[in-house]
C-alpha cells in the first residue's frame, strides 16, 4: 500500500533550535535560597549551574526591571566591575559555590523556561533561556530550582511617577548588594514585617526613615522592629495615606499625607507635609513566579504565603516535577522575612528533591517550615489601600504608567484614548467589569500591564481595582497571566538566538503571510518573500512514497 506524505515548510518539525549549552541542576537566583541549593547540590558528579541577573544593566533598572528602582540608583551603578566585586562582597557564599565547582554565571538573566510539553514538543528536553548583558542562549537542563525572590506591589497617587518613589526591596538591593542607593531622607508607605526589616537595613546605611505610612488603623509588622524604627526617630502614620509625592523633574521633595476612614475616604482637608528625597513603597511583598507561572506551573492565591504562589508540596515542587521553587517565590510571610535560615533550608530541601530525582542516594534532612498565619486580611489590605489612594487621589494618576492608563479607565475597560473609541452599549460596558472581572481581558483591551516593566508596578492595582469593582474579593481574581520572555530582551540579544538552516529558509512561513489563515504556500497575488528571493524558493508539496 502507498500513499503520498506531503511536506508541510510551515511545520516546526526538524527545526528545533540549537542548544548553547546543558546541565543537570539548574538554579535561578543566588539569593540565601538559591545558594544554599547550589552548594547542597554540589559534589554528586552532577553539573550544577547558579544564574543570577545580577548585576542588573543599568539600561534595564530604567526600565524598572526586575524591581521598582526610581530613579534612585546611584552613579555606582554605571561601573560594573565595580558593581560585581560589590556583590561578591556582600554575598560570600558566590565565591564558595564558585570554588566548589558550581558553574556561576552573574549578570545574567533567564527569560524563559520551556519545558517539554504540547507547545514545545518538537524540543528535546527542557530548556531555558538565558540572556547577558550582550548576547542570549539556550540552556537544556533536567531539574531547575527557581529561587526568584520576590517584589513589590506599585501604589498609584498623585505624584507617584517622580524619580524617588521605589519599591522598599529595591533600595533594599541598591544599599546593601549593590552600594549604590542615593538616598537621604525616606517615607516607607506600608508596615509590614519585610517592609520593616528593610527600613532597618537602610538606617544601617545611613538613609533617615522620617516616617512609616499605614492606611489601616494599626501596624501589621513586627513590634520589636517598630519599637526600634520609633526610637530612630521614625513618626508612626497609621489611619493615613500619601495624598502626593511633591517635587519636581529630578525627583521627589517631600510627600502630604491625608488621614483617611475605614472606607477610604479623606476624613478632612487637613494634611501634613514632610519633607524627603525618597519614597519606600512596602504595601506588600509579591512573591516573584513570573518565570514558573509562564512555564506552566499551576498557582493559587495562598494567603499565608503572601499571594499568588505556585502550588508546590512538602518536597518543594511544583506541579511540573523538574521544576521546584525555594525562597520568597515560594512564598513570604513574617518569620521567613525576619530569619532567612528559613530561606536557606527550602533551597536545601529543593537541592535534595532534585539529587534524588537524578538518581542520587541521599537521605532526606530537612522539612520546610510551616508559614505563619497570616497577620492581616491581604487580599482586603491590598484592595483598602488601592482604594484610599488610588480611587480617592485628588486628581487621576496613572496606574499603568508604561501605558498612561487610569483607575477609572480600568474600571471601566476603556480602549487606549488615542483609539477614540468607547462601547456602544453601556450594558456590554458594565458587563466587561462586573461579570468575571478578568485582568488578562482587561490588559488587551486598555493595555494596562503590557508596558517596558511588564507589569511589575501595576499588575496588583489592576486585580485590586477589578475586585473593588465587581465586589468580590482580590483572591478572586485571577492571576494575570506571564509570557516569556520575563525580562526584558533587546532585538540585538534575541538575534543571537541561533537558529538552523530549515529555520531561516522557510522565516516568511510567520513573517510575510498574505493572510492570517491561509498558508503564504496557498495564496495567489502578491508574492511571498521566498518566492521574490530565487535562492529561498519554497519546495512546496514534494511527495515522499512510503510502503
């Protein structure tokens, strides 16, 4: 029996790209984490790779990647020699890991990671991406342990876009790895117990805290570490919000704040002014899955674990086996924040789920430890605060500041305003906010989220506000989705992504289709590139007998 196979130019079969480099444990980030499953791991005949982004191209903290830096990185920063030998000082255990025998790449970024799985069948492995301040690669692993670290959750008011509002975890990073913090006098906006541990590493830096900021009737952190900011001199705001961050161009003078009720609102025209250089946004730590959740991982709202998380088990892995999870991607809570032993053994507990799936024989030593209960209501914290300073500000700041977007424009899934364009139908207007409020749907229809950061400063605020507007609760709301790449990428990086000839011959398959549907094989008319370009003529239905 015959019959004819035809070949299809558009098929991805055969054409898997070529793969830099490989590894048996992958491990992103050298955080307590991150380090402690790199040194566990080591010395098993195993080859073990330690990546981390750090230190961040300057070109990329301007973005506000991978953190909230505003504007407040010092010139330090631009000498990078300078920066590294900085970072190998305030991390020793980089350089145990590098006389171990751990392959430590600084300076570099994963962007993706690419399991084996429908989308990526015709790729042998898992694979990730990685990328440098010059160049981009792919890397085939067997297991990874992501220890990411986490984040900050962005605050709109009024004002909040002058250089000197930054997230509380980025000065954090600027003082402490990188030196490089410029920094005199500070408001830390939110009081819990990661936001307090930060002010007090900045104070040991010489930065002034004036004042702690709390929208709720009392401080959510711990009071040991309050007590001692109160006797540094910091005056203790709670029931109050900023109302504005005042300056000018070159950054922030100093901030008002309004006292507020329990719905939000100014309970009076009074405000008190203090002056400052900086604003600390520690509203709330955000565990950073960006990377896992992107690859596949299922994740839940987990209260006690600080927000959305991946779902992992006692072993440390997530719903895909090979890929497991340590520090505050896994989770932040209180005790974690203040001890980062606890850090360090979940990336012990993760180096030895991996060994053992490698075939290595190694007795469990550890078990994680259990997150506290959760000191306050996040989900209601997150949506008060939105509330009180967002909703409430005086005029309309941008949430999405990549993307000028507006509370009132989310709430109302408003198209970008150069579009002209609003629903016709007010019912289908209301709908879009109310009925299963979605941030996915609102991101393509108001663009909130899809700027430079990636929606790092905004992608909280817009599940916040979806839930004060339906009147549902934040852990409601689904989590928006990541897509890779996770950092961002140049176009001169991303093309030093190498690609094999069968590849490059048949490029106009995605690129210079005449129709969206029909393959560019199957159109008449305007000619394709192959087909302008003699030498990458197209082989098009060429049969192949098979008995």
């Amino acid at each position: 029996m015959t019959h004819n196979n035809y070949y299809d130019p558009a098929s991805v079969a055969g054409k898997a790209p070529p793969i830099s480099d490989e590894t048996d444990i992958l491990i992103v980030g050298a955080g307590p984490a991150g380090l402690a499953a790199a040194l566990t791991a080591i010395g098993h005949g195993l080859r073990v790779t330690l990546v981390d982004e750090n230190p961040v191209p300057l070109e990329t903290m301007g973005e506000e990647v991978p953190l909230h830096f505003g504007g407040r990185m010092g010139a330090a920063v631009a000498n990078r020699n300078s920066v590294l030998q900085t970072l190998l000082d305030a991390r020793p255990e980089i350089s145990d890991a590098l006389e171990a025998g751990v392959d430590v790449r600084l300076g570099t970024a994963v962007w993706g990671l690419f399991p084996q799985q429908r989308t990526t069948a015709w790729i042998e492995g898992a694979v990730a991406g990685l990328a440098d301040e010059e160049n981009a690669s792919l890397l085939r692993f067997k297991q990874v342990i992501v220890a990411a670290g986490r984040r900050d959750m962005g605050l709109a008011f009024d004002g909040w876009h002058r250089p000197g509002v930054m997230g509380v975890s980025a000065a954090h990073r600027l003082a402490t790895v990188y030196e490089a913090l410029d920094c005199k006098r500070a408001v830390l906006v939110g009081s819990d117990t990661q936001a307090l541990v930060s002010a007090h590493a900045l104070i040991a830096k010489g930065v002034q805290i004036v004042a702690i900021i709390e929208q709720a009737a009392q401080v959510s952190g711990d009071s040991a570490l309050l007590a001692q900011l109160v006797e540094q001199g910091a005056q203790v705001l709670t029931g109050h919000v900023v109302r504005e961050a005042l300056g000018n161009g070159f950054g922030v003078t100093g901030i008002t704040a309004v006292s507020v009720d329990t719905s939000g609102h100014p309970v009076d025209d009074a405000l008190l002014e203090l002056s400052c250089d900086t604003v600390l946004l520690g509203v709330g730590g955000i565990p950073a899955i960006e990377l896992v959740e992107a690859a596949g991982c299922r994740a839940s709202f987990q209260a006690n674990r600080g927000g959305h998380v991946p779902d992992i088990d006692a072993a440390q892995r997530t719903s895909l086996p090979f890929v497991l999870v340590a520090g505050d991607c896994a989770g932040v809570w209180s005790s974690k924040s203040l001890d980062e032993n606890i850090a360090r053994r979940e990336g012990r507990i993760a180096a030895h789920t991996a060994l053992v799936a490698l075939g290595v024989d190694i007795a469990p030593i550890e078990q994680a430890a259990t997150p506290d209960a959760p000191a306050i209501d996040i989900a209601a914290n997150r949506a008060a605060w939105v509330r009180a300073s967002t909703l409430h500000a005086q005029n309309q700041p941008f949430v999405c500041q990549c993307e000028e977007v507006t509370a009132s424009e989310i709430l109302g899934q408003q198209p970008p305003r150069y579009l002209e364009w609003t629903p016709a139908d007010a019912t289908l207007k209301d709908g879009l906010q109310k009925d299963s409020p979605n941030p996915d749907v609102t991101k393509r229809l108001t663009r909130a989220c899809m700027g430079p950061c990636q929606g790092r400063r905004c992608r909280e605020q817009v599940a916040a506000l979806l839930s004060i507007g339906a009147g549902v609760s934040v852990d409601s709301i689904a989590l928006a989705s990541f897509r890779p790449p996770v950092r961002p990428l140049s176009m001169r990086q991303a093309g030093q992504v190498e690609e094999v000839p069968q590849m490059q011959s048949h490029w106009d398959a995605w690129f210079d289709m005449p129709s969206q549907w029909t393959p560019f094989w199957l159109c008449t008319g305007e000619p394709t590139v192959a087909q302008r370009r003699p030498e990458a003529a197209v082989q098009t239905y060429v049969p192949h007998n098979e008995a």
